[in-house]
C-alpha cells in the first residue's frame, strides 16, 4: 500500500523553490493566450 509522505518544512521548500519546469509553463501558457487571442483570425 502506498502512502503519502508528511510534508516536513524541509520538504516543502524543497518543492515549492524548485523551478525547473517554469520557463516551459510560462511559453506554454503565452502560447496558448496567442491562439486565444489571434486563432479566430486564422480560421476561414
């Protein structure tokens, strides 16, 4: 049976300043906000 960690202070600041993955959500989300914004004048 798996269980969930206790999340330790130390844990969390671990978790929360990591920010490996942010440069990609950031483009990720600027590009999805460009489809949003300019997609209908794509479309015929």
């Amino acid at each position: 049976m798996n269980t969930v960690p206790t999340l330790t202070r130390r844990r969390a600041a671990s978790l929360f300043t990591d920010e490996s993955g942010a440069a990609t959500a950031e483009y990720a989300i600027t590009t999805m906000a460009a489809v949003a914004r300019f997609g209908h004048r794509i479309s015929p």
